[in-house]
C-alpha cells in the first residue's frame, strides 16, 4: 500500500486515514467530501464580494439543503450561480 500513499496528494491522504479511522463509512459521506473539496477549491479562485437580499423562506431552505449536504450555505449558493452562469444548470 505504500506505492500508493505515495501517489496521493494531501486530502487523498487524510481521506485515507479518516476511511481507516472509521470517520468515513460509506459511498455517501466520501461524496459529500468530494463535493466540499470542489467547491473549496472553486472558491480559492479569484472572486468578488456580492450582497443581495434574500426572503426569508428562501434562505432557510437553503440553508437546509447545504446543511443536509453537510456544506456551507454561502459555498452552495456559490456553486449554485457557478453552474447557472456556465450553463450546466
């Protein structure tokens, strides 16, 4: 196993330990890292403050539905015009 720890980057590594550690036990929570991951890495690109108003309600679900995808509501809602904004939504 050695040759490929070797070919791994960091979060491969430490996705690594966690699976060997038991923090990660199924195909749904290794999915929900990955997506984290892209979306973290989405947002070390060059960006621009944005402020908008937002009903209530609206927000709410929001926040709900990144919670339940066990992310950040603001990276969501990012990845969200991300997709809009290049067509793939």
């Amino acid at each position: 196993m050695d040759h490929i720890t070797k070919s791994m980057n960091d979060t491969e590594t430490e996705w690594m330990d966690d699976i060997e550690a038991g923090q990660i036990t199924s195909d749904t929570e290794a999915r929900k890292r990955l997506a984290g991951k892209l979306i973290v890495d989405q947002s070390l690109k060059k960006s621009h403050p944005l402020s908008l108003r937002v009903p209530d309600a609206d927000l709410e679900a929001i926040q709900l539905k990144a919670a339940k995808a066990g992310i950040p509501y603001q990276s969501l809602i990012k990845s969200v015009l991300h997709r809009f904004a290049t067509d793939q939504l």
